[in-house]
C-alpha cells in the first residue's frame, strides 16, 4: 500500500491543524432524493475527488463492483457484496473531481428463504425469493470503497428517509 503511495508522489497521509488525518482521495455522497416509498430506487453521484497531482489507479477489478452505496439503520448493517470477476484495474481517477453514478436500493440488502435461519437480523424473503423493501424509517447511506486502501476517507453518512409503500 506505502509502495503505491509513494508511486503516486503520495509519501503520507497529511495530519492537518486540527490533528485528523487529510486523505488524498475525499468521497461525498449527492441523492436526487431524501425521501422515498420503499422499494423505489434512488438516483444518485458519488463526487471522488482526487486531491493529489497524479492520476491514482483504483487497484480493483470494476466489474467486481468497486463502489457501492447501501442505506442502514442501527438494526440494518450493511451487507456489501462483491461478485468474483477478478479482472485487471482499469480506472484511474484522475486529479480533481470525478463523479460516479449510483443506485441506492430501499431493498434489504439480503433477506432468509422461508424456513431458514440467519445468525445476524435479517429479513424474510418475498414469495418470490427476493429481498422485501425496507421498513418505513430513517437511514443513513454507507460507501464501500474497493481499491483505494488507505487513501480514500469515509464519507458523511446521508439521511434517508423511507415511507411506507402504498
């Protein structure tokens, strides 16, 4: 990981006045909406933005699904999934903004076939096997970032609120 900072002109993470880390790559969340039925997706831009001279390769097969964006809750963790294509990185973000699209789903993120069992909370699946919509309450988006190990800062969590589907 220091290797690759270093090939970036990128020796550390810079500590700034107040004493918290300043990662070379900040994230910001942006919704098209805050307030949603459940089940409805939303639209949405992930603002990466490198703040470093050089472009900075994501060492992460994209197809693998590099950025993902989830709504939780204190009783609904995130459940990030990655599938295994495994392919060469092939994004450079280069210096300055870059903007992602994304779809926030107001499903659960995984759910228990009828008749199964679960270690952790999680719900029932549809009739039709399928994660059910969320229950009506507030969340907060969650960002997993694959690639950017150590560079990349955590976002500020955006509110969402989901209403009852009609």
């Amino acid at each position: 990981m220091w290797a690759g900072m270093a090939a970036l002109g990128v020796a550390s993470l810079v500590a700034p006045a107040g004493g918290a880390e300043r990662h070379p790559v900040q994230v910001r969340v942006q919704l098209t909406r805050h307030r949603v039925t459940a089940g409805v997706a939303i639209r949405g831009t992930v603002v990466v933005t490198n703040t470093t001279r050089k472009p900075i390769t994501v060492d992460y097969c994209l197809a693998d699904g590099w950025l993902l964006v989830e709504l939780t809750s204190p009783t609904l963790p995130a459940a990030f999934a990655h599938p295994a294509v495994a392919c060469p990185p092939s994004l450079r973000l280069r210096p300055g903004v870059n903007r992602f699209s994304v779809t926030v789903s107001t499903h659960a993120a995984m759910c228990v076939v009828p008749g199964g069992q679960s270690r952790v909370p999680t719900p029932q699946c549809t009739a039709e096997g399928t994660p059910p919509p969320l229950p009506p309450g507030s969340y907060r988006t969650a960002v997993d970032i694959e690639g950017l190990a150590g560079l990349a800062g955590t976002p500020d969590a955006v509110r969402v609120d989901v209403l009852p589907a009609s």
